[in-house]
C-alpha cells in the first residue's frame, strides 16, 4: 500500500487521469489523453495480488472470484479512485481513474443552465440516460451539489459505487454503496423510505424490481434522480416498460405519466472550435401533452413532443447544438474540471465493527480419561454434567444399552 500511495500522490502532482498495474510489467499512466509508460516502477505478479487483498472489501474478493472482475471506488492519500480489478494473460489487473476532489458545477460541465431547474423540484422522476462513459454519474453529482448548497434538504444516494463523496452543506448528505452500505438496491430503496428523506439517487436502473420501488418512491412525492443506459428518451421509455410482463406494463406507464420530470439523454462530442469533447443533450419535460402519451402507450410520438415543445424548454440533439452549442461563446476545459485532486470532503470513512459477523463459539474439547481408568464416563445431556455414571468397558453392547435404559438416563 505504500508502494501504491506513493504512485497515487505522484499521478496528482503530474496531473495523470489513468492508472494502469499489472504484473511484471511497468506501470502505465494516462497524462493529456496520452498513454505512457514509467518504466522505473514495476509490479510483481505477487505484488498485484498483495495490492488486491489489501484495496478489496470480503463481499468484493467475492465477487471478483465468481465474476473474474470487479468495479469499486476507495480514497487514497485524499484522493477518491475509481478502479475496475479485472483478470488477464499477466494475472490481475488494475485500471484506475482519478477522480476530482471538487465537484464540477452545471455550468462547469458545459451543461445546459435549465438543468439548475432540477435542483428546486420537491419531487417527481428524473432520468438521466446515455452510454457508459458519456458523464452521466457526473451531471448527477452536479445537480446533487446543486441542491445541496442552495437548500436544506435530506438526500440520500444509492450508489455501486460511491465516486463522488459530498460534504454536508445547507443539506444532509448520507451516501450508501452497494455491497458495503446495502446488499442490494432493492434493500436500500426499501429502507429509504423510512429513512426520512427529500431527495433519493439511485445509482442505476437495471432489475424491474429497482425499477417498480424507484417509481414507488416518486409516487409517494419525494425527488428521485435515477441514470438509465438508453440513447434517447423514447429509448428510456421502452426499457422501463418492457422489463415487466405485458400484464404489468400498464401499470408502469400509469406510474411513469404521473411522476416523470425530467428525461435527459447525454452524448459527448468533439466541439472543432474548442478542441475538446463538450456534452450533447436531448432534454424531455413531462408535461401534460407527454403524460397523455405515455398513459396511451404512444412512445412513438414523443420525439415529435421533444420537437414542439420548445416553449417548455425541450430540446432534441439538433437544435440543442444549433441554439446552444453552436451559440454558446466560451466553454470549460473538461481537462479543468476532471484534474484530479484531494477531496474536499475529510469525513472520516468508518465501518462499524457491530456489522462484521461474530465469530461462532468453539466446541467444548472432550473431557479426557486418565490413562488407567478403563472404564467409559456417559453424560446424561438432560441432566447436566455432573450426572454420570460408570460402565464396565468389558460388557457387550447389549449389557451397555440395558445397563443406561436401566439407570433412567436414556431415551428413546
């Protein structure tokens, strides 16, 4: 671990964004896009699973055993890392990327400004879609520090895994992470709501059962902020629906009408002009013209929703870089926004040793004979062990049985 804060440290100071370990090999970093290699600092193939034993939680050895690969995140030397261990030719593997300390703004992230609207609903459903690797964990923390510094509320994420850590501001922030905080998001969705809370993030809409308990949750008039992988919104839509049975579906757009916010698709593309990747958004508002068509099982129709309701602030890709992008003056470097650096928040992370499972108490040792006694103690188990009697070790298995039967000391 010395070895390997030592590394980290090292990445911050030279501004590296990727971390690349495997054994017997030199290490490799990402600097400026740039992959390079630091042929002075090399792993063993013992070294790497040492590195591994000592970052992986139990729950997280286990899933790397019957996966062969496993995601998580940890803070070293105050810096947050978000690391994927995966098996290759070479053995484990580690690719890490380094997390800023400081949360980017929606303005920051080139977003959008309308997206600070989010952060002032009391309640409803927002989705926040797109591919992996597109930002959408990200814009989620910018709206989430968005509430929490202009507002009191109790927001409570359900993240696999946690990668930005927030402080506290004008609002209470509790983080949990899958597997270390909760064995499932069905278990988190289903405490959180007897948790006290305003606004609920969940890390990722997957299993209809996490999809039916987020919607559940919006229903009952709370703020939930979920990400969903689809490429557009009517995408989203049908992802919802169809990961129920046909009899259920109704139910789900009944369900998705009367709580749907926001659904914003995001894409990056490379701006020319700026010489760098700046987001691309598809913004859909539920109004009550999209509320009508997904009641109605019209999906098909919501692109041309997004297309005229401009006045409502939607936008589809096109117009969204024609009226934004294409207008917009100036914009932040990502490189600025995503430089990795100490975390801001020194919260201490503490596991409570009441939840490690306590050890299962030893068997009694058998009481041992002297060596000269030849004959055999039988404990009564109803009677306690001062109740015993002797037993001749010459008599025939019969004597034996009639001799207990006889004494009162056995049951049948």
């Amino acid at each position: 671990m010395k070895k390997f804060s030592g590394v980290i440290a090292a990445a911050v100071r030279e501004g590296v964004s990727d971390i690349h370990i495997t054994g017997a090999h030199p290490v490799v970093f990402r600097k400026n896009g740039q992959i390079q290699q630091d042929r002075s600092i090399k792993w063993t193939h013992a070294e790497v699973d040492a590195l591994v034993r000592k970052l992986l939680t139990p729950r997280q050895m286990q899933i790397l055993r019957k996966e062969w690969s496993v995601d998580l995140a940890v803070t070293i030397q105050h810096v947050r890392l978000r690391l994927n261990v995966f098996s290759a030719t070479r053995g484990l593997s580690l690719a890490i990327r380094l997390l800023p300390g400081v949360i980017p703004t929606i303005q920051r992230l080139n977003l959008h400004p309308s997206l600070q609207q989010i952060a002032e609903l009391r309640s409803g459903l927002v989705l926040i879609c797109g591919a992996t690797g597109t930002g959408k964990s990200t814009t989620i923390a910018a709206i989430i520090d968005e509430i929490n510094r202009n507002r009191a509320a109790h927001i409570v994420t359900l993240e696999d895994p946690i990668e930005y850590r927030f402080t506290s501001k004008q609002s209470f922030v509790e983080q949990r992470e899958l597997g270390t905080h909760m064995p499932s998001f069905e278990k988190g969705l289903i405490d959180v709501l007897r948790e006290d809370p305003d606004v609920i993030v969940v890390g990722e809409l997957r299993e209809p059962e996490v999809i039916r308990l987020t919607l559940n949750a919006a229903e009952s008039g709370h703020l939930v902020i979920a990400s969903l992988h689809a490429t557009n919104a009517e995408d989203a839509l049908y992802r919802m629906f169809n990961s129920f049975p046909l009899e259920a579906q109704e139910e789900i757009r009944f369900q998705v009408a009367s709580t749907l916010a926001w659904i914003v698709v995001q894409q990056l593309i490379f701006h020319e002009r700026q010489g760098f990747r700046v987001p691309l958004l598809s913004i859909l508002r539920g109004n009550n013209t999209v509320r009508g068509m997904i009641r109605e099982n019209k999906l098909p129709q919501i692109e041309s929703a997004i297309q005229t309701g401009k006045a409502d602030g939607m936008f589809s890709m096109e117009r969204y870089l024609k009226d934004y992008l294409s207008t917009k003056d100036s914009f932040y470097p990502p490189a600025e926004n995503f430089k990795p650096s100490e975390e801001m928040s020194r919260e201490v992370i503490y596991h409570s040793p009441l939840l490690e499972a306590e050890p299962e108490p030893a068997a009694p040792k058998p009481k041992k004979l002297p060596a000269e006694d030849k004959s055999v103690i039988f404990l009564h188990p109803d009677e306690g062990a001062d109740k015993h009697f002797m037993i001749d070790e010459k008599a025939t298995v019969d004597e034996l049985i009639a001799q207990i039967r006889d004494s009162g000391k056995f049951k049948e």
